[in-house]
C-alpha cells in the first residue's frame, strides 16, 4: 500500500474566483439548498479558484491505512477591507435610495466571512430589491494587490 507523508507546510494562494453560489435555508433548520432565484435570506459563498504553489510530499510504503494531514498556509488571503458587493440596479436601504453600482457592504450590518455574505431576516428588512433579474458583482483585493472579480445575474422575487 503507498502513501505519503508531509514535509514542510503546504503553501497556495488564491487566483481567481470561480463564480458564487447562492444558498436559502430550505427549512427554517439551517438547512441550505442551492438556489438561482432569491425568495428570503440568502447566503453568497464566493468560489475561491486556490493553486498549490508548493508540495513537499514523501513518498512511502505502508502496511496500515491511516489518515493524515499537512499543514496548509494561503500565501495571499483576501483583504475584507476591500470587499465590494455592489448591483446592477438602484436599492433601497432604510428607505433610502442606493444608485446602482454603490458597494452595499457599508449599508447594514451583513455577516461577512471570509468568503461568505450573508442576508439575514433582519437585514431584509432594510434592503429592498427590485424584483427581476439581478446582476450582484463582488470584488476584493488580496494582501499583496492582486485583484479579482465575479458578477452572478439571479432572479430577485421577494
């Protein structure tokens, strides 16, 4: 049986996006299906396009499977400071009119992770979209300036 065995720590980066998935919780039991039309709160998972940039496997024979991992560093985290989420169309926030194109992240208070963003039940009730087709583009910048983009066009039906 052959395996292999970690030597130094493994090292990627991020070079693109690859596109979002939009998720609802299907259930009310954080049970989330993949959806291309929104109806309630939503999820936007941005899908990281990651390179291995350095492997330092070694390989050998064994005679028990057994699992392993290795250490793995991101050389070129993204930078939450830059992160853009804008739309195609004028919004309303709080009543307020955001002309397209606006960054929507500074509106609200969004459940942003790393590469997640999160519209909740409470953050419906500030944010209203216009109902049609929507194009959300998300834009970030990584740690050393790289910089990268994706747009998504959904159906909007709340």
């Amino acid at each position: 049986l052959a395996s292999c065995r970690c030597g130094d720590i493994e090292e990627y980066e991020i070079v693109g996006f690859e596109g979002i998935t939009v998720v609802q919780d299907s259930d009310g039991q954080s049970v989330f299906e993949v959806v291309d039309t929104i109806t309630k709160p939503f999820r936007l998972h941005i899908d990281l396009i990651e390179e291995f940039v350095s492997h330092d496997f070694s390989p050998f024979f064994i005679n028990a499977a057994y699992g392993y991992s290795c250490e793995e560093v991101l050389l070129n985290p993204l930078d939450t400071g830059t992160y853009s989420l804008s739309i195609d169309k004028a919004m309303l926030f709080d009543g307020e009119i955001v002309p397209a194109g606006t960054n929507i992240l500074g509106y609200g208070n969004l459940l942003l992770l790393e590469n997640i963003i999160a519209f909740q039940e409470e953050d419906l009730e500030d944010f209203k979209f216009e109902n049609g087709t929507t194009t959300f583009t998300f834009s970030a910048s990584d740690v050393e300036g790289g910089f990268f983009q994706i747009s998504e066009t959904l159906e909007v039906d709340f």
